[in-house]
C-alpha cells in the first residue's frame, strides 16, 4: 500500500515540475497573461493527483478512496514543500489550507470513480 501510494505521488509530482518548467516558458515567451496560471495549474494539479491514485490503487483491491485521499494529501504536503523551498518562504494560510482539502477531495474522489470502473472490486 505505502510503496504503491509512493509511487503515484511521485510521479505525480515530478510531472508537475516539468509541466511547470514548460508553461513557464510558454508564458515567458508568448506574454500570456498572469491570470491565466492559476486555473491551468488548477487543472495540471487534478490531472496529476488523477494519474497517481490509478498508479497508487492498482495493487488495492478496495478503499480506493482512502488510497486517492491519501495520495492527494501527500501530493499536496509534497508539492507545497517544494514550491516553499523553490520561493524561500513557508506561509501557511488560506490558500495553502484550502489546496490541501481541495487535492484531498480531488484525490478521494479520484479513487472512488478508478474503483468504480472495476467491477471486480469493491468501492468500501
């Protein structure tokens, strides 16, 4: 369970950093607007906690849900403390409370709807 939880949230992390690096330059040469990296990251970060719980629950064969909510918690953990280092400064507020109960919930769900799709296991 904690190796293949593991495994997701990592993948899910080091794709985040490269498509960051990207868009970023993307950015940087086409002049997009700074509105524009919030929702796009809203949605790398649920395509990315997406990706790690079907990674993360291939070897369960119930509790999805708690292998998605765990996977996006540790994402969340994971991906804040790296951007903290990155930008030299740890603020915990608002924001950074409701990314973590968002990614939670993207991951919980995620893990409902992947054990859903087989029938050969249990959604509890």
């Amino acid at each position: 369970m904690i190796k293949s939880i593991c495994k997701g949230v990592l993948c899910a992390v080091i794709v985040t950093l490269l498509f960051i690096l990207g868009f970023a330059l993307i950015v940087q040469l086409a002049g997009l607007d700074n509105n524009i990296i919030s929702p796009v990251m809203q949605v790398v970060k649920v395509v990315c906690i997406f990706v790690a719980v079907a990674i993360a629950i291939k070897p369960a064969k119930s509790k999805g849900w708690l292998f998605g909510a765990l996977v996006g918690l540790l994402y969340m953990v994971l991906t804040f403390l790296i951007f903290s280092l990155l930008d030299g400064k740890f603020t915990i507020g608002f924001t950074a409370l409701s990314d973590l109960l968002f990614q939670t919930l993207v991951g919980l769900v995620s893990g409902v709807l992947l054990r859903l799709r087989n029938k050969d296991v249990e959604v509890a």
